[in-house]
C-alpha cells in the first residue's frame, strides 16, 4: 500500500474541491447531504471540509452514533446490573460517561461497582474465563461493525463452554432508521454519504433500497478526506442529473455482498428486534436480540427494578440525531454542555455529533 | 466505534493472528476472516479482522488521487 498518503494528499484535496465547486454552480439548486456514521461525523469535522464547500452544499449528520441513540433505560439497566453482587459489567469505553436516569456507569464505578472499559468483546470473555465464579455481562452497544464481534464472542462462549458470559443486548442495525429518515416529511435530505465500515460487513446492496424505492442517491464511502469529497462530488452529480444510485465509492473495503462469515455467525445468534432510538422512538426491526435458545447469555432477562427513565432536561441530542438541528441550535451547546462536563450522549461519545462540532465547529453558525 | 484499521497480517495460528501497522502489533481474531493470508492487509475492529483490502481497488482509487494531485499543480 505505497502512496497511501495521496487519500490525505492536499492537492489531491484541493482538485476535488474544485470540481465540487464547480459542479455546485452548474446546478442551480442547492444541496443537503447527510452522513449516518459517527466516525464520519468526527473525520468531516476534524478536516474542517464543511469549510471548505461552497455555499448551498451543506452536510448534516444522522444518527450514525450508537451510543448517542441508545436510550437512557438502557443504562438505567446497566447500573441495576452493575450493583448486582458477583457481577462484572464490561463496556467500551464511551458508554462510561452517558447519562442514566441517575448516575454514570464512572461515577457507580467510583462507588464501588465492578464496571471494565474494555477493547472488545474478547477482553470480557478473557475476564468470564479468569472469573468463573463470577457474572461478567458485556454491554453490547454498536452497529453491524460491532454486532459480528460480539455475535463471534458469544459463539467462542458457546464453544469453551463459558456459562458466566452474559450481554446486555442493545445493538442497532442502520438501514431501518434510513427508512425512518427518508419517510420523516420534515427532512429534505438529496443523498447519503453511506456508511463505509458497516458496508464492509453488510455489503453496499443493502442500501439499494434507498435510490430504487425512495429515489435518494447515496455513496459508500470510507474515511479519508478524499474518500468523503469523491463522495459529496457523486451526490452533486446525482442531484443535479435528477438520478438515484447507491454507489461504492470504497472499493477497497466495501464488496457487494460483504462478509458472508460474520452474517453467518450473527443470524445464528441473533434475531431482529423492535428497538428505541433517541430521537425516533421506536423502529421496527432496528435492534439485535438474542434468539431464545441462547436465553441463558441474556441478561436482560434477569428480573430487576427500573427506575422511571428520563432524559436530562433541556437536551436536543434526539432533534441533532433526527438531523433536524445542528448542535450550535440546541441551547445547552456550550452553555453547560461540554465534553469535559457532557448533558447529554451527543455530546459524551467520541462519534457525537455535539462532540465533533464542539471540538472542530464551536464558533460556526456564528453569523445567523 | 465504527473505527477499522488497515494493519498487515504478519503471522497466523488457525484462528489467532498477529497484524501491525507503524511498527504496532496486535493480537487479534480471524474468526469473522477465516480465508486472511499472512501478508494481506486487513481491517481490524474491536479485536478482530473484519475485512480484507482489495490491493487492486486501492490502487485505482489512488490512481485517481494522483491524477487530482497532478491536475492541481498545473494550474
């Protein structure tokens, strides 16, 4: 992979710049483009490329950020189960910091609960392996990217015969909250820049369903600066020709098909599930859950009380998520909320998009 | 968390690999890649392999970049 450096190359940068600009002056009418995946969230703020388009080419984000749209029960039952005796909670990272209906997940581990950031699902098998007298439950958050991961740890359980590795299931698959944003009357969205990692395991075919039914173009494509430009000059081309295709613009990851091994595994573990998402309610067949015959691994059948949920006042996550505002409009953004002292989930993970703006965006907006 | 990384396969033990980028290496599962070859490239994510890299397909896309690259300096 010599010349890998050209996907960061600045010329390279600047000549897809300028064919954007041009091809947004030939079509008179602008256009609004929205990304459904957190770490494209953070690499068009990091780049600054929102600055870098021409005025009526805009870019919004959706709700690509799992651990922003998962709903604050879903940590309310993590800290009931966190507070059980002989119990490890394993999570990553990011959810160590989300509001529950209380406390975080960091502040019940500063009280003396046994909660583990961990890299992978793997790290809490290895944890339920030096511990068999104890529960270890994984927080199981995360889109298709993450699903067959967990899917595998659950199968490698299975395999070693490790009975005290349990999840929590709340993982998220994206195509049926696409539906959800193409029927909302309120979002003018004219294409999709398309998730490039989840593509990897689901294959772009998964998203055709969004040029041939709904007539919305979208580009699968990865990470670098170059990738999301060759992205936004296609969606412009698309507009302005009236088309709708979903293209792979990734060809280097992204197959049609994807990855046949980890489908395999995750249909055997898993089932669709009706699912909420902050920001939506509840979508049908969004969410990942165990099927019945691995009951024994789901934790969220042990029998607990649950406080009342509820969300921390005054907070937009849910509008930032639907793409109906950009955090600058939501009257917490850096007026209380903040990455070292987050309101909310949009704000706390590393995908959010109130995070990303506060980092690279903070003083955008500035002269409406 | 939808982070993949391009990192090298350098060794395989049937299910266990070692992949590394930047003189990092990591131990990582190649159960959801089981057909990885040492020497191929492979996207890693929450400890394990993912996906391979089209040698192929990153070449064209760089090949593109090059053109936009060359194209600029002669404005």
């Amino acid at each position: 992979m010599t010349d890998a450096g050209l996907l960061h190359d600045r010329r390279a940068v600047a000549g897809l710049v300028h064919d954007i600009v041009e091809a947004a002056e030939k079509t008179a009418r602008g256009a609004t483009f929205m990304e459904v995946c957190g770490t494209h969230t953070h690499a068009v703020a990091a780049a600054g490329l929102r600055r870098m388009l021409p005025k009526g080419v805009r870019l919004i984000s959706g709700p690509g950020c799992p651990v922003c749209v998962t709903p604050v029960r879903y940590l309310d039952h993590a800290l009931a189960l966190a507070a059980l005796p002989d119990t490890i909670l394993c999570t990553f990272g990011d959810l160590m910091r989300v509001p529950s209906s209380t406390i975080t997940l960091e502040q019940a581990r500063a009280e003396g609960a046994t909660v583990h950031v961990v890299y992978s699902a793997r790290d809490a098998l290895a944890l339920a392996e030096d511990n068999p007298e104890t529960r270890v439950v994984f927080l199981a958050v995360g889109f298709e990217t993450t699903v067959p991961t967990i899917a595998a740890a659950l199968a490698e359980a299975e395999q070693r015969i490790l009975e005290n590795f349990l999840i929590l299931p709340g993982n998220k698959v994206i195509p049926p909250a696409m539906l959800a944003l193409v029927q909302d009357p309120d979002l003018n969205v004219h294409g999709f820049l398309l998730p490039g990692h989840v593509s990897v395991l689901t294959g772009w075919e998964t998203f055709r369903f969004l040029a041939t039914d709904h007539g919305v173009p979208g580009a699968v494509v990865g990470f670098a600066p170059t990738d999301v430009l060759r992205g936004v000059l296609d969606l412009l081309g698309q507009h302005s020709r009236g088309t709708a295709e979903v293209v792979n613009l990734y060809g280097r990851a992204v197959s049609p098909e994807g990855n046949r091994t980890a489908a395999e595994v995750v249909d055997r573990m898993f089932e669709p599930a009706h699912t909420e998402w902050r920001g939506f309610g509840e979508i049908p067949d969004s969410g990942l859950t165990l099927r019945e015959q691995w009951a024994h691994r789901d934790a969220g059948r042990i029998p607990l009380e649950l406080p009342e949920p509820h969300e921390p006042a005054g907070c937009r996550c849910g509008d930032v998520l639907r793409g109906a505002i950009d955090p600058t409009e939501c009257p917490l953004f850096d007026a209380g909320c903040s990455p070292t002292q987050p309101i909310g989930a949009c704000m706390v993970s590393s995908e959010g998009t109130c995070s990303a703006w506060f980092r690279h965006e903070r003083w955008a907006n500035t002269n409406q | 968390m939808c982070l993949a990384i391009p990192m090298r396969l350098m060794e395989r033990t049937e299910m266990e690999g070692v992949v590394e980028l930047d003189g990092i290496r990591r131990t990582i599962s190649l159960m959801l890649l089981p057909e990885a070859e040492v020497g191929q490239h492979v996207l890693v994510h929450a400890g394990y392999a993912i996906g391979a890299v089209d040698e192929d397909e990153a070449a064209t896309t760089l090949e593109l970049l090059r053109e936009y690259a060359d194209n600029m300096e002669d404005l």
